[in-house]
C-alpha cells in the first residue's frame, strides 16, 4: 500500500523545528542591543545552559571572552548595520563551567516596516578541531623554518658547496660556499651564465648527465672542471641524490660538489710516473727475458738440477714482471685515451678457445657452452686479453672452483660472453668498485697477486667497443663475470 503526497502536504513531513534544534552548528536569535531571544538545543548543550537562564536574560555579549566583547562592538555592529550580514567572525563562546571553545559567526539581520533592524540571527560553527589543526599547523611550520635555518648554518659552515633542488631539478637552495667560489652575489643566479662556468669539453656530459638522472631519478655522479676565477678552472666531483616521501614519491634532490683539483692532480702525476717508469723499465726487462730464454736452452747441458730449477723461476717472475708492466703501459694509454683498436672479424668461440689453451687443466677444467658460429667485429688480442683477465681471476679468487665453465649467448643484436666459477662470491659493495683502477678484492686474506688493473683494463678495453661489462655475484654464490659485444650480421 503506498501513500500519495503533493506538493501542499509534504510539508508535513519536514520538522522545521527538529531541524533547527539539532543542526550541528549553534543557532541564536536577538535583539540589537544583544538580548537573546531564541536558542537552539545544540548551543544550549555547547554552553552548558538551560534555555530559561538565557532568553530575554543574558545578551550575546555575555557569552563570548571580553576581548570578543571589543571586537563586538567595534566590528560586528558597524558591519551589520550597515551590510545587513556578517560571514565567519571569529569569536571564543565561554560556557557555563568556564570552558572556552572557539568559533565562526555568520549573521544575517530581519527588519521591520520601517526599514529597521528588528532582530539579528546568528549561526555558530564550533572550530575546536581546526583552531588545534591551525596551531599544530604553526608549530610545523616554526619547526620547519628552524629546521631549514639551522641546515643553512651548517651548510654555510661546510667548506664545499651543497645544493637542494625541488623535484623536477630547479635549484632552490645554495649554500655560501657557492657564491664565494664563482665570486657573485646571494639571488643572483642564471643558470646560463652558470653553464658557461664548465669547462667546454664537458659542459655537453654534465647536461645530458643533469637530465638523465632528474628525468629517470637516479643518482647523479659527474667529474668536470668549474671556472671560478677567470680563466682558472679547477676540477670537481657534483653527487646529487633524489629523495622521496613515505608514499615513494620524488619532491626533492640535495646534492654536493666537491673540489678534487689536487686529487686528480695527484693522480695524473703518478700516472706520469708509472707511464716514464714502465717505458723505463721495458728495455732491461726485455733484456733479461732474452738471457734468460738464452739460459733455458743451455739446460741441456747443465747438470746441476738446482741452477736449471733456479732458471725457470726466474722465466716465470720474468714473465710476472713483463705482465705487469704490460698492464702499466695500457692503463696508462687509457687514461690518456690512446688506446687503438685494430679491428676485424672473427668468431668468438675460437678466441675463446686460444685464450684458454694454456690453462693448466690438471687444476682447472674450462667448460665451454653456447652458440660457436656467433661472430664480432673488434680487436682481436684485447678481447682476448678481456677474457683470459677473466678466466685467471676465476683461478685465483676461486681455487677450490675446479670447473670454469664460459657461456656465449646471443641477445638481440649482441653477443655476451659469461665466465662462472663457483667461489666465495663478491659482496654489492665491493662490486660497485671491481672496474675501478687498481681495486683488489681482499677474500678473507688470501694472497693474490696482481696491481689491480686487470678489470679496470678490461673494462676500458669493452667501452672502447662501445659495448658493456659487469658482473653478477652474492657471497657465497661465486661469481659472473660478462662483457658485451656488437653481433656481426653474416
């Protein structure tokens, strides 16, 4: 059974007078001097009160703090009686036990024949939530005002510069350091002007460098050199770091830049060094060698078992001799980027082959896998040289690894070649500086001889083909050691 109702009839079903007594804001009525002359229940809880000890007894003004009183008069009279309304004025209600709660007033006016004001009716929202939120608001942002003035202290005190940009990579804060090196002043900035301060030859790199890192979101690591007086550049390393927030996202980067001008020069005086030392000692060394393969075929006619032992350990420290200085001369001409390729095609497999032929096989079985038809396009004797470092690491970083096992693959248009033994295996940290120039992996004391250059050769030999290398490891996992390199079409 249903129940037709119009539009003259509905109205009986809306309690006007419910609605208005148990509104969620406070509603009062009064005269213009302030006499109170309706209230609702809501207000009447808020202040405590009975209805009977307020209308046509108290006036609004004997509800509101003694400063709210002033404002009263000075401010809410004037505007409504000239505006007829009032919208969100800020007053603190004092109930009957004392208790003080902030809130907002909008009013509007009723007036009578004569255009005058009859009475004023007036909607109170209780604001105790957001006065707390505004304060805890003010109390964050006093803190992070101290915050940011106290990393500006200490970032002031730092002898190197330090920089903070927003997410999309605009640089909004530096420290004093920079303005003292590039001798300008605090808010003047042009980041144009800034770009002509790197020295030409990697001004290109720190950009595509700069968008790469604030585009993907990765750590940004860049050596250039920086004018800071005229004419006078030093060099310097610029480290950037993004940094989210508890929900993974990108806001910020902070970054610094550190001036290594002695550092690098430094290093390029032992490279100096090592480079006029290695010449030097080439030609006695080669002297010695030839003596020596002199000496080992005389051993026939030598009866004494001790001289002939003595010979072929000084053939084998000859030979250690004549590696190492090898290894000297090309970190040498990479780091002064001489090293040439003398390039033809060949199949991968076989050189792999040749350079494993003089392994011992008593100690170590090398297990060849993968495609042998595959072909490259590059420098025969310096992939060679790649893998056989590859191949004499596993020897010695993994002894008890009897079988070496060398995959070749293809990957698009690649070819990786893998070399996997089963050792100790090589911790991330250590990893993140295997192809560096003369780092040595320190395996729980073990002996190993070598200067450190084998990978960092290696490394450089495979950049020069344009191709990729690295590693993959976990300890106690052994270790991967791959290079990539162009796929000849046939």
């Amino acid at each position: 059974m249903s129940t037709a109702y119009n539009r003259e009839n509905i109205g009986s079903l809306i309690d006007i007078e419910a609605l208005y007594q148990y509104a969620p804001c406070g509603y009062v009525s009064f005269f213009p001097d302030g006499t109170i002359i309706k209230v609702n229940q809501t207000l009447l809880e808020w202040l405590g009160e009975q209805e009977e000890d307020l209308l046509f007894k108290k006036k609004f003004s004997d509800l509101i703090s003694k400063g709210g009183n002033m404002h009263f008069e000075m401010f809410f009279r004037p505007m409504i009686n000239v505006y007829g309304k009032v919208k969100e004025l800020s007053y603190e209600l004092i109930g009957k036990e004392g208790k003080i709660f902030p809130i907002l007033l909008s009013a509007t006016t009723i007036r009578d024949n004569e255009n005058r004001i009859a009475a004023i009716n007036a909607a109170l929202y209780e604001i105790t939530d957001r006065k707390q939120f505004e304060k805890e608001l003010v109390t964050a942002k006093k803190q992070a005002d101290l915050e940011r003035r106290r990393f500006a202290f200490l970032a002031d005190l730092i002898p190197e510069i330090i920089w903070k940009a927003d997410a999309d990579g605009r640089i909004d804060y530096l420290n004093e350091r920079f303005f003292q090196y590039f001798n300008i002043e605090r808010r003047i900035v042009h980041p144009p002007r800034l770009l002509l301060r790197i020295h030409p030859e990697e001004r290109r790199l720190f950009i595509d460098q700069w968008h790469n890192s604030f585009n993907k979101g990765t750590e940004l690591n860049v050596t250039l050199r920086l004018e800071g007086e005229p004419g006078s550049h030093k060099w310097h390393l610029i480290k950037g770091a993004p940094h989210k927030d508890e929900y993974g996202k990108l806001n910020k980067w902070f970054g610094s830049c550190f001036n290594i001008d002695e550092h690098v020069k430094a290093l390029q005086k032992k490279d100096d060094f090592i480079s006029i030392a290695s010449h030097e000692l080439k030609t006695p060394v080669t002297s010695l060698k030839a003596s020596l393969q002199l000496l080992d075929r005389l051993k026939p006619e030598i009866q004494s078992k001790k001289v002939i032992s003595l010979i072929d350990q000084a053939s084998r420290t000859a030979g250690k001799v004549t590696t190492l200085i090898s290894d000297l001369l090309d970190a040498s001409q990479m780091s002064n980027g001489q090293l040439h390729l003398n390039k033809t095609d060949f199949y991968i497999f076989e050189t792999i082959e040749d350079s494993c032929s003089l392994l011992n096989e008593d100690l170590h079985k090398i297990v060849f896998e993968g495609d042998v038809s595959l072909k490259t396009y590059a420098d025969q004797d310096r992939i060679s040289q790649v893998i056989t470092n590859f191949v004499n690491n596993a020897v010695k970083y993994a002894p008890k690894s009897k079988n070496i096992r060398i995959l070749v693959e293809q990957l698009e248009k690649c070819i990786k070649v893998t070399v996997i033994d089963n050792g100790l295996g090589i911790s991330k940290e250590k990893q993140r500086h295997l192809f560096d120039r003369y780092y040595r992996v320190d395996n729980s004391g073990a002996q190993v001889s070598g200067l450190g250059l084998g990978l960092y050769i290696s490394a450089e030999i495979i950049k020069k083909h344009n191709g990729t290398i690295g590693v993959d490891s976990s300890p106690g996992k052994g270790a991967s050691f791959w290079f990539m390199l162009p796929r000849l079409e046939e």
